[in-house]
C-alpha cells in the first residue's frame, strides 16, 4: 500500500474523502499521517475516527517556520509518506518542506488557476461577476497557488446564491482530488509524471 499524507487547517471534508477512498480500496493506499497546525480543528477529530496518526501543532510554539517544519519532514520520514497533499493547510510552505518533498506535494485550490490566487478564492471570483468556476491541482512550489497544473475541472454557474457556488465547488473536489492522487500513484507520484487531466474546457451543469 502506499502512503499518503493529508495536511488540512480545518474542516477536513477532503481529508474525509481521501480516507474513505483508502477505506474503499478505491486508492491503493492509506493516509499514515495527518498534519494541522490548528490544534481542535475538526479535521483532528476526522482522522481520529479513521485510526490516522496525526501530528497537530502551533506554530507560535516554534521559533520559526524551518523548526516547525523540520519536524514535520521528520514525520513524514517516519510514516514513509511518497505523497503529501494538502487539503485546505492554511500556510505557504517553506524551504524546509520543499527541500525534502518538492515534486511530492500537490495542493487542491477552488478556482480555475491562475485566477484568484490565495485565501477566499470563491468569494472573489463571485464577486467578480464569473461566468464559469472550478477546481485546480497543482504541484506546490515556493510561489503562492503556482506550481504546474495536474487537473482542473470547471462549471457553468450564473445564479447569485454564495452558498449554493460553494456546495457546487465542493462537490467537485472531492472526486476530483481522489481521481487525481489515483493517476499519481499509478504514475510514481513524482513531479515528473505525466498526469495531466486538465478538464477547464468542460462545463458541468
């Protein structure tokens, strides 16, 4: 089985979804470990309940991001990881991480990159007046939301109900990023793979 690591800051309903991939055999692998640098998010009571071991700490605790993040490479050593993904992991990653896993970590984004990069992506795009939404994958580099594209997939959308897009982006997450991390896995799950589902084009209505 291979291993995977989830890291996540809050909810965790991706982290839900890739678990219970793993749990269905629907992955040919299993989470070793979760990360949260939000000690009490509910994704920490999520991969309780799966039996994930998880390292949850606070950065304030630390003396800088490199000694937090040294930790974590060390973990993830540990627990064998071969793929990192974040899932909602509100921090910019550092070199440290990017040392030890660059080419190994994918981040899951609710937009169609490079449109609104950073924090509240949905509610940016909506209050720009967007005709079509999505979600991209990604590789993560040392840029915000950069790194190569892996899969997008876009939706029509022109109704003015905030909560209504936000329920339509989430429900293409999920799938998507477990259709993903299956064609990385089957592909090494390396940088340097070939994976490239890049759906923008197609509308789902």
């Amino acid at each position: 089985m291979r291993r995977l690591a989830v890291f996540a800051s809050g909810n965790g309903t991706n982290f839900e979804a890739i678990a219970a991939a793993c749990e269905r055999g629907e992955l040919p692998a299993r989470v070793a470990l979760m990360v949260c640098d939000r000690p009490g998010a509910r994704v920490v009571e999520r991969a309780a309940a799966h039996g994930v071991e998880c390292f949850v700490f606070a950065p304030k605790e630390y003396a800088s991001k490199a000694d937090y993040e040294r930790e974590i490479v060390r973990r993830l050593d540990a627990a064998g990881v071969e793929l990192v993904c974040l899932a909602g992991y509100m921090r910019i990653l550092g070199d440290v991480l990017l040392g030890a896993y660059g080419g190994r970590i994918i981040n899951i984004h609710p937009s169609l990159l490079p449109a609104f990069r950073g924090a509240h992506a949905i509610e940016q795009a909506f209050d720009y007046g967007v005709k079509v939404y999505g979600v991209t994958i990604h590789y993560v580099d040392a840029s915000l939301d950069g790194g190569r594209i892996i899969a997008q997939r876009a939706f029509a959308y022109e109704g003015g109900d905030l909560a209504e897009l936000e329920r339509r982006v989430h429900a293409i997450e999920h799938p998507l990023y477990v259709e993903t991390i299956g064609r990385l896995l089957a592909d090494g799950g390396s940088g340097n793979g070939k994976t490239n589902d890049k759906n923008s084009d197609t509308c789902e209505h």
